[in-house]
C-alpha cells in the first residue's frame, strides 16, 4: 500500500469510524414495533426496487464478459504454437530461461508483454511464475517466446 493510500484510509477511518456523538445511545436497545410485523429481507428489498437506477446493468456486464472472453481465447494454430513453447521451456526450466509473455488482462482487455526468467510452471494450477514473483495463468498467455541467455 503506498503512502498516499495509507494516509488516505487513516483519513476515512478517522471520519468514518468515529462513534463519539452516539455513545449516548449505542447501548440502547434496538426498538421494535408492536405495531407493525417486522418485514422479511425479500419485502423490504421489494420496497427499493422501483428505484433501480441501473436496470439492464448485469446484462451489460455479462455481455461485456463475453466478449472479453472471446478476445482472450487464441485461434487453433496459435494455441498449438502456445503449447508447444511452453513444453520447450519446461524442458528448460532448470536454466530459468529468459522469456518474452504475452498475456490478456481480462479485467481491462488489453494485452500486456512483459519480460523475465521462469521459475516455475505448475501443471496442476496452470500457471507460469516469472523471477519468482509474478505468476501468469496459462489460460491468459497469448505468446511465448524464448530468449537467448545473456
């Protein structure tokens, strides 16, 4: 978390959090009206629903998450490729081999390259680590390619 953050979040918890101008009544009972039943979570959910302001929103999201999954899946020929880089860098693995990733970002669409050694492939995660510390699934890989060792 950097500063900006940290001093941020002490921020809201100071406004937040602070509970002094009800201590007089934290105590207190919660009040029940023996008037009127208490509702069921459904009805008092049903009170708030003319107000959604968002109506089709999920329908948006869901076809947005298709299509994002649809761009991240790789043509035939290319997972082939794919699956046969990563098979050479297993072969590999002992020398951590410097590789070039190119991996889908599916919570922006984008694609990303990024540089490293691997250091692991886990056949049961299915992932790729890269110098021990950035883990790639293999689902989101779109092209590996190995690098001469310098």
């Amino acid at each position: 978390m950097t500063h900006d953050q940290q001093e941020k979040r002490a921020i809201a918890e100071t406004l937040f959090n602070n509970t002094d101008a009800y201590r007089d009544i934290m105590r207190l009972p919660h009040h029940r009206s023996t008037a009127h039943p208490a509702m069921t979570n459904a009805e008092r959910a049903a009170q708030f629903a003319p107000f959604a302001a968002l109506t089709g929103y999920n329908d948006l999201i869901a076809e947005s998450g298709e299509q994002l999954a649809q761009q991240s899946r790789l043509p035939f020929e290319e997972a082939h490729l794919l699956r046969r880089r990563l098979r050479q860098v297993r072969a590999q693995l002992v020398t951590r081999p410097r590789v070039k990733l190119t991996y889908f970002e599916g919570e922006t669409g984008e694609s990303h390259t990024v540089l490293g050694r691997v250091t692991a492939l886990d056949a049961v995660a299915h992932t790729v680590t890269l110098d021990a510390q950035r883990v790639f699934p293999v689902a989101n890989l779109q092209a590996v390619t190995l690098l001469p060792t310098t």
